[in-house]
C-alpha cells in the first residue's frame, strides 16, 4: 500500500480505506471492458451500482452509561471560527495556537499559558478573545484571569460552547 492510503492511527491501513481502494480498483478494471465485449452490458450495470453505493458510515463508540454525546471542542472551535470569519462585524480572526510537544529529546512550548482560542478585531477597531469549550465546560482558572485581563483593558472577551454563544458574546 502507498503512504497516502496509511491511517494516521499507528500506521495501519483502516477498513474503510481497503474498501474504498477495493471499489476504486473495481470501478477501473470494470470501466477498461471494451464494448465489443460479450460481458460489457454486465460490467457497466455493475460499475452503476458501483457509483450509486453509499460509502459504509463510519463506527462510533457508544458510552456505556447511556448519556448522549457531546462535540468535541476542535468541532465547536471550527465551527465558531467559520461563522466569525463570514460575520460583517468581524475584521480579523485568528486561532491562537498553545502548548508543549516534543522534538526528539527537548520539549518546546508554543505560545502562552492562558492564551484563549480565537482572537481578533471588529470593524471599528474592538480587540475580542475567545476561549471555546465543550458544553458543560469551564475555562481553566488561567484562562478566566486573562478574559478579565481583556475585559479591563476595554476588549471583549469570553468563553463559549457553540456558535450561537460566540456570536453573542460580540456587541451588536
């Protein structure tokens, strides 16, 4: 198998991909059958029904306590960062990216402690930040000491759960 067919996940081929080159390697050697050829009517109904077939849905895990799931928080934040950046009040928006990951044997942080996910800059020059959690979440005690931060130096700063809650924290 090529490198681009690999999984992220441990390097493995997944089921979906093997199914997906299976159809794929099918749909060509179906579509290379010549007309004059007794079996071409058989091969393109099969490459008909190739096309038609839905992909298999992805599997999810269940939680075993029965409680419905909740998005995740790098949905939410892709979803928050689309509606802020088609939103007229908004001028700029920008992901702040922070953490720590390794290179090897050395550790290097990237950005600060307590930076919020999104910030950026209203039409009439307002500076806003925005922490993105998961519903029922709360921001760390960091990040709430730098929405205060924010907030007494005359920008507008908050946390949110969904795109409906990050539009509301920006003034009208």
């Amino acid at each position: 198998m090529t490198n681009y067919l690999r999984s992220r996940k441990r390097g493995r081929v997944s089921l979906r991909e093997r199914l997906e080159l299976n159809k794929a390697t099918r749909r060509l050697y179906l579509g290379a059958v010549p007309e004059d050829h007794p079996k071409y009517e058989a091969a393109q109904a099969k490459l008909g029904e190739l096309h038609a077939e839905a992909p298999p849905p992805l599997r999810t895990r269940r939680k075993a306590r029965g409680t419905p799931d909740r998005p995740l928080e790098k949905h939410i934040l892709a979803a928050v960062m689309g509606a802020l950046r088609y939103d007229p009040r908004v001028w700029i928006c920008d992901r702040r990216q922070s953490g720590v990951f390794q290179d090897g044997d050395r550790y290097i942080r990237v950005g600060e402690r307590g930076h919020l996910d999104i910030s950026g800059m209203l039409r009439g020059g307002a500076y806003f930040e925005i922490e993105v959690k998961r519903p029922g979440a709360k921001p760390e005690p960091h990040q709430l000491e730098r929405i205060e931060r924010v907030r007494a130096g005359g920008g507008i700063s908050g946390y949110c759960w969904s795109v409906e809650s990050a539009i509301a924290l920006l003034p009208s």
